[in-house]
C-alpha cells in the first residue's frame, strides 16, 4: 500500500508488513510495539501451525518409530506427539526442512529435500495469503487496532503476483534493508550454527552443481550437510539482496538496518516508517 506521510500517520487501522532476512531484527522490531494494540502476526508460525503442522509431526513420528521403546507406545498410542512451536522457537519447521547430504550425518536424499521444500514454499504463498483474513480477525474478534505482519526470510524466492497484491492491497510493505555489516553477521552465524533453509529451485540446483564439481563428489547424497549449508549462506545473501529490494521498489518503502537504533516505541517506530514515505516521495 502505498500512501504519502501524512496518510499515513493519520491511518486509523495500520497494517505493516516487515521483509527482510531472517535475523535482521523484524521481530525485535515488532516486539517494541505494544501488545495491546498491535496484532503480531508471524507467518512463519502459521506456517508451522497450519500448513506444515501435519508434515512436522509426521516426521516426528517417523523418527521415534525407529526406538524400539517409543514404538511401542506409539503403536498402542499410549503416548502422542506435539511440536511446541511459537513465535520464538520454530525449530519444528527447520527441523522438518532439514539439509541434503548424507544419510549418516542426518542428510536428506534430493528428493525428499526437494519434496520439503515445495511443501514449504506452498505454505509460506499461503499464510501470506491469509494476511488479509487475519488482519479483519484481529480487528473484529480480538479488538486490536493495528497488524504487523512478520513475513518470513525466504518470502522473496516467493515469486506469485496474486501473493504480493494481497500484501499490497492490505499493507504497507516495509523492507529491512541489511548492510554489509549486518550481512557478515548473519554469515557468521550462519557458519556457527547452519540451519536449514528455503531455497528458490533455480538458485540450489545452481549451486549444487557448483558445490558438487568444487569437492569432487558424484552425488547430492555425498555431501556433508553443514559444510554444504556453511558454503551457500554467503551465497543465498548475494542473491536474495536484489530480489528483496525490487519487491519493495514495487510495493512498497526501505529503511536500513542502522535506523533501527532509533526506535524504541511505538511513536518512534512509526515516525521511522513516515521517513522511509518521505524518502522514496523525494526518490532518494
């Protein structure tokens, strides 16, 4: 949604949606916002509670199947299972998307990588598409005045116009530009502690065979899962970079990641989303 300063500071019910990659500091960000008025939604949460939630357990189920204690009680379901996800712990989701690579190291096979991948992207599409739902849930049953929508990282590589009307048409689009500083941090964590991921198909199949060819292996399955991950994150960095700003050229506004050292309430929160109008009204 695109307005001018001044619609924008005088919108009754606002609805923001924040980009930008994982860690980068949305939800810090959307935590400085008081609970009583702003409706936190987390798409990476519906998509780990809704659309993923019946893939999550039965992966879940499928490895205690393998201990013979567990298996027992599960056949004669005398336990159940649950993943406890919330707003700060998705590893159920991470867990699920796990990494190519080696049996052995707890790899997944390219098909089944693939398999999960896709259903993750469906499911990120989707809860995106929710936004416009849950924006009037919040407002009708719930009685919040304003929604922030907490859109995932990988929400760039989601390349469906009829996804990126329904931000536009309901939010207010707000990229969280990371500078290079920023951006070897997120490497450095990365490299420390490599996660799975969503990756666009173009970009992995790319890059493993690029990754393949470099260490000498014949196949995905050879691969060393965390190596593989620690090597692509730089990659994955490079490429997402453009592909978010162009979204928000499109749709809507950018403030870098430095600006966020301003913001320690609601008013200054929202007097840095006003600049950002300014701004890009100015085209600087």
């Amino acid at each position: 949604m695109l307005m001018t300063r001044e619609q924008f500071l005088a919108w009754p019910r606002k609805a923001i949606t924040l980009l930008g990659m994982s860690g980068v500091g949305k939800t810090t960000l959307a935590n400085t916002l008081p609970k009583s008025h702003w409706f936190h939604y987390s798409g990476d949460y519906r998509i780990g509670t809704k659309y993923l939630e019946e893939h999550i357990l039965d992966n879940i189920k499928q490895q205690a199947m393998q201990v013979g204690f567990l298996r027992k009680l599960l056949r004669s379901d005398s336990i159940y299972i649950a993943s406890n996800i919330s707003v700060h712990n998705l590893e159920p989701i991470s867990t699920f998307l796990g990494k190519v690579g080696r049996a052995e190291a707890e790899g997944l096979t390219l098909q089944e990588f693939r398999r999960r991948q896709n259903l993750h992207r469906d499911a990120e599409r989707d809860a995106m598409n929710d936004v416009a739902r849950f924006i009037q849930k919040a407002h009708n049953i719930y009685g919040y005045d304003h929604f922030l929508n907490d859109a995932g990282g990988s929400i760039c590589e989601i390349d469906d116009a009829g996804m990126w009307n329904t931000l536009a048409d309901n939010t207010l689009v707000l990229y969280l530009r990371a500078g290079e500083e920023m951006e070897q941090e997120l490497i450095r964590r990365a490299i420390a502690n490599p996660k799975p991921l969503y990756y666009s198909r173009d970009f992995f199949d790319r890059r493993l065979v690029e990754y393949l060819q470099r260490e000498g292996l014949s196949a995905p399955e050879q691969i060393e899962p965390d190596r593989f991950v620690q090597w692509i994150f730089p990659e994955l960095v490079k490429h997402r970079r453009p592909l978010y700003q162009r979204y928000a050229d499109r749709y809507g506004y950018t403030v870098d990641v430095h600006e966020l050292g301003r913001v320690s309430d609601e008013i200054s929160f929202l007097e840095m989303v006003a600049d950002a109008i300014d701004r890009k009204g100015r085209g600087s």
